[in-house]
C-alpha cells in the first residue's frame, strides 16, 4: 500500500488536527504491516534460494555429464561390434574349430554300419565279413576265378553260337521231337520229344560245316553237359563216321573220349530217353580234366569248387577263433613285494584277455642282491 505525503511548508499553518495526524499513524500502522511480511517474504525467499542451491549441487555437471554421454556411446558401440552377425554357417561366426554338417555328412557315409559277423558262410548275407584272414581269402578266390573264366574260354574247344546255329538251320534239328529254344546268352538249347529215344541231328558228315568240331589226333578229350535230366546221353562221332570203333557213347552228362590218327573233327547229338520237355547247357569239350566239373560251380572249373571248399573252411576256422571287441581287455600294473623282506624289488606286468584267455607279461625291473630267488 503506498503512502501519500501531507507535504508540511514552513511558515504554512496547516491544520494540526486529527485528520491529519490519523493519516500520519495510519501511515506508520500500514508500513509497519508491510515490514513485518517484507521480512516474512525475504525469510521465504532465503529458504527458497538455499532449496534451489541445493538441488543445483545435485545436479551433474554438463562436462561431466558429457564424458559420461561420451564412454557410455564408446561401450556401445564396442559392444555392437563384438556381437555375432546373423549367419547360417560355423564358420560364419568365426568358430574353425568345430565339426560342420559337411564332415558329419562324409563321416556318416564312410562309416561302417553296425553288423554282426557271419559264424559261417552264407549265400546273399546282408552281414560284414572283414576280418583279414577271411578278406584275403575271398580277394585270392575272387582273382582266381577271374583266371578261371579266362582258362575256360581258352580251353573249351566247343563253339555253343556255331553248333547251335548250324542246328537250327537243319531241316529236321530233332528227331521225334522239335526244337523249342536256343538260348544263345545262357548257352542252352531246350526241346520237346514225341516219343522215347529222340535226339538232336546233324551228327553225320553231311552236317552243316558250322557243327563240326576241330580236334587233334590221338588225343584225349574230355566232354561234358548240364541236362535237366539224367535220362540222357551223348554221342561223339569222330570225322562224323558211325562205326563201332569211331562212335563213343557218353551218358549222364559227363565222359571221356580219345581220336584216332586220322580224326580231324567230331560231330555230337543229345539224346533224350524220355518223353516232354528237355535242356542241356553248359556244354563243354577240354583235353584238360583238371578244369572240368559237371555242375553249375564257377562254369564247371574243378580248381574253383577246391578253392570255394577251402575258403569256407578257412572263414570258419577265422570266424570260430576270432573274439569280439566286447570281451578284448588290455591292461597293465606295477608288482611290489608283500613281505618287507623283499622291499627293494620291483616289476611291471602287461595283460592280455581275450575271452576267457589271458596273456600276462612280467618284467622284473630290480631285485635284491645276495639273495635266493624261486
């Protein structure tokens, strides 16, 4: 509230009356209000000035608050660059050292799958013989019959294509019966016969120069065929001549015969005794026995039914002695005396158990001097 001055003039005579000396008190009264909450006021506003200085003391300071600003975005940033990108590979990450799916892959394929071994031979087995005794055998067997095959094209005087298609341009090729077949992949022929007693033409000189089978002089040659039946023979006719001293009668599927001096070629006819369907295949003429055998084992080689027979003995005996993984134990230990009397000795022992056997190996490294050992 504002004080308005009554202006006292000297030599003025102003009325000292009681209106002017209460607007003089009330003056006073009313400034006298205005201290007292002048000093309330500047209380307030002193209390005030320390509550914002201290709340300014609490506050960081912008350098600090900057460098701070500044570490927390370098942390960041190291952070972000040590993290690990989004990748679909090991090797993506940075990781060298660790099995990928690629090796995973190979290994598996590589593997070997878990079978058992078989106790014997067996034809078609799906199991794993590998044990070396019993590999070796199967690989020497394998090359030999590889040698074989080649022995019995070298050796086997009877051209099958040849004979079969002089045959088939016979007239008549079976009497008492007809020619059903010539298988010349399976080296076969099959037929039917009419009645007993039928047999394949084209065993005499008149043949077809396609049937005719060169042969040396005074030699020994062995003859041989697979029939579907026993009930059966054949004839060799030497310089395709009927005669006592130039027919040979073979029967069974198998035999021998020997040319005379003059013999340049044979001619041959199968003979059925029955009646129906009949076969004959594998047909075979050799001046070597050795490579011959009348039955369906590695073409009729005699060595390679000797070699099947020894490698299933030897892969029995290999399989009978081997031992599985299972009950394999190798170990070894130290040997110390149990009685002090013999302390200063010392040995070593290695161990070896293969099912119920076991190999034990001792190697004295020290022992006592003077002193009497058992």
């Amino acid at each position: 509230m504002s004080y308005s001055k009554i202006n006292w003039v000297d030599g003025a005579v102003l009325a000292l009356n009681a209106t002017n000396l209460n607007h003089m008190d009330d003056g006073i009264y009313n400034n006298s209000i205005d201290i007292v909450l002048a000093g309330g006021n500047i209380n307030t506003l002193s209390e005030r000035i320390i509550a914002i200085n201290t709340a300014l003391s609490a506050k960081a300071d912008k350098t600090e608050l900057e460098d701070e600003i500044t570490d927390l975005d370098e942390t960041v940033t190291m952070k972000i660059n040590l993290k690990a990108d989004k990748a679909d590979t090991l090797a993506g990450y940075g990781i060298n050292d660790a099995y990928d799916k690629t090796y995973m892959d190979k290994a598996l394929n590589n593997k070997l799958n878990k079978m058992p071994f078989d106790t014997v031979p067996a034809a078609n087995s799906p199991n794993y013989v590998t044990s070396g005794t019993v590999y070796n055998s199967a690989n020497t067997l394998n090359q030999n019959i590889e040698k074989k095959a080649d022995l019995i094209a070298t050796y086997n005087i009877f051209d099958f294509d040849a004979w079969a298609k002089g045959l088939q341009e016979l007239t008549t090729p079976v009497y008492s019966g007809t020619l059903n077949n010539v298988d010349y992949n399976g080296k076969s022929i099959s037929l039917t016969t009419t009645k007993s007693g039928a047999y394949t033409n084209g065993w005499t000189s008149s043949a077809p120069q396609a049937m005719r089978i060169a042969v040396k002089p005074n030699t020994k040659y062995f003859f041989s065929w697979l029939p579907s039946s026993t009930n059966c023979g054949a004839y060799v006719f030497l310089n395709g001549i009927n005669t006592a001293a130039t027919r040979f009668e073979l029967k069974k599927g198998f035999g021998s015969f020997t040319t005379a001096e003059d013999t340049t070629y044979i001619l041959i006819r199968f003979d059925y005794y029955g009646t129906g369907a009949f076969k004959v295949s594998k047909i075979m003429i050799s001046e070597s026995e050795a490579i011959y055998l009348p039955d369906k084992v590695a073409e009729g080689v005699l060595d390679v039914a000797n070699e099947v027979s020894a490698f299933e003995k030897t892969t029995q005996t290999a399989l009978a002695t081997k031992y599985d993984a299972a009950n394999n134990e190798i170990g070894s230990g130290e040997l110390s005396p149990t009685q002090t009397i013999y302390e200063g000795s010392a040995g070593k022992f290695v161990y070896v158990k293969n099912g119920d056997a076991v190999t034990v190996s001792v190697n004295i490294t020290s022992m006592l001097a003077d002193t009497n050992y058992l």
